[in-house]
C-alpha cells in the first residue's frame, strides 16, 4: 500500500486499537507528545516536522528537523511507531544539509519497548527522554561523520565503481541513474569538489521527495558503503 504524508492533526488524530492482556497498542498521540515533551525538557528548538502513515494509518513515521546550532545543517529525529503489530515505538537519528535540504538517518532504530501491557504514557514518556538524549549523541557522531567524508578524494573512475555499488545495494535503481547524475552535477558545483560527501550529498538528494519510510531505508544502506569505500581509499 502506498504511503502518505500526513500532517501532524492528521496523525494524531488516529485512533488505536484496544488493548488486550498482552497487547497495549500506543496511539501515535501519546509518542508525538513523549517526544515533544521530551525534545523540550532537553531545550531542543524544532525547527519542521514532517509525518508519513502507512497501512491505513496502522504504521508511522516521522521526521523532526532540529536546531543543531550549526548554519549548514540540522540534526533530525526520525521515529516510528506501529498500533498492529508491525513494529515497536523506536527512535532515530539523523542529519540534513540545510543548502540542499539532502536528509540521511543512521539506519540504527533505539527501541523504546514493544507495545505490551507494561508500556504507560508515563513509561513512553521516560523512554523518549533516554532516546533523546541518545539520539542527541548519535547526531554529533554524524557530524563528525560527514566531515570525515569531506576528506575522502574519489576520482573519476572511483564515482563509476561506487555509482554501480548504489545501484546494486539498492540505494538507489537503476532507472534512475541519469536522474543521479544531475544530483551529483548539482552536488559538486555547490562543493566544486569530488569527495565521498558530495557522492553521499547526490544519493540523499535524490531520495529526498520519497516517503520517511524509505528515506530511512535507503540511508543506511548509503551509510554503510560509504563506510566501505572510506576505509577502502584509507587502506
């Protein structure tokens, strides 16, 4: 089923199922305000948010762009929740270059808890607070990240190689090459430079119109060869 994006009254405005002895499916209510609740307890200034539902609004996903202090980027809060079964309530973290409005999660999901008779709003609210402050960590070490691409040189027929490893791990398909080719064009006027950044800066733009869902999918597969294709021009 397709997913959609939603505005944040839309989201929580569906409902969950009831809850039985083992089960006690969170609304998606209760998480957005844990996390706002614990985003301003940490003085976190959001700056957008964005929301994707999928099966008929059972699955969520959102998106939280924040204030990271810093003029060429922000830190993001990706998290999720699910009211049928699909998923626990789990939290992300992630960058987005403000110039091109590129957006990257790590891939690496902190679970809050399985949706179990044992999960309050006063618990979710406890773990938001831990979650937020681990994810804050996580965007620092993304920062830290990110420039240590910068200095990873990629020649001409280092771009072809890792073009194919995209396409092939499936960051991106391969229909959509010409279209990763104006990314890249676009990337390496606004660097006037042929790192890994500005390959990573091309795959993140040109996912960046697809649902969270994905975006959140496709990144970490990118944050994984490009770890690859570092440590291999490092050797």
């Amino acid at each position: 089923m397709t997913d959609l994006r939603v505005t944040e009254t839309e989201v929580m405005a569906i409902p969950a199922p009831d809850f039985t002895d083992t089960w006690s499916p969170v609304p998606h209510k209760d998480v957005i305000e844990s996390v706002q609740m614990a985003c301003d307890n940490y003085g976190l200034d959001i700056i957008s948010k964005n929301y994707t539902v999928a099966a008929l609004g059972a699955k969520m996903f959102s998106s939280w762009q924040i204030d990271s202090g810093k003029s060429d980027r922000h830190w993001m809060l990706g998290f999720r929740n699910s009211t049928n079964k699909s998923m626990a309530v789990g939290m992300t973290a992630g960058n987005s270059i403000v110039v091109c409005s590129n957006m990257q999660f790590s891939g690496e999901f902190l679970s809050f808890h399985k949706h179990t008779s044992g999960l309050h709003v006063g618990r979710l609210m406890q773990m938001a607070s831990t979650a937020v402050g681990a994810t804050i960590e996580k965007c620092q070490a993304l920062d830290t990240w990110h420039e240590g691409l910068k200095e990873v040189e990629m020649s001409g027929d280092d771009m072809k190689c890792i073009t194919f490893d995209m396409m092939q791990d499936g960051v991106f398909a391969p229909s959509k090459f010409k279209e990763f080719g104006e990314c890249a064009k676009a990337e390496f006027e606004l660097s006037e430079s042929r790192s890994l950044h500005t390959i990573h800066g091309a795959a993140t733009r040109l996912v960046r119109n697809s649902s969270l869902f994905q975006i959140a999918d496709t990144t970490k597969k990118l944050h994984d060869l490009c770890d690859i294709w570092g440590n291999k021009k490092a050797a």
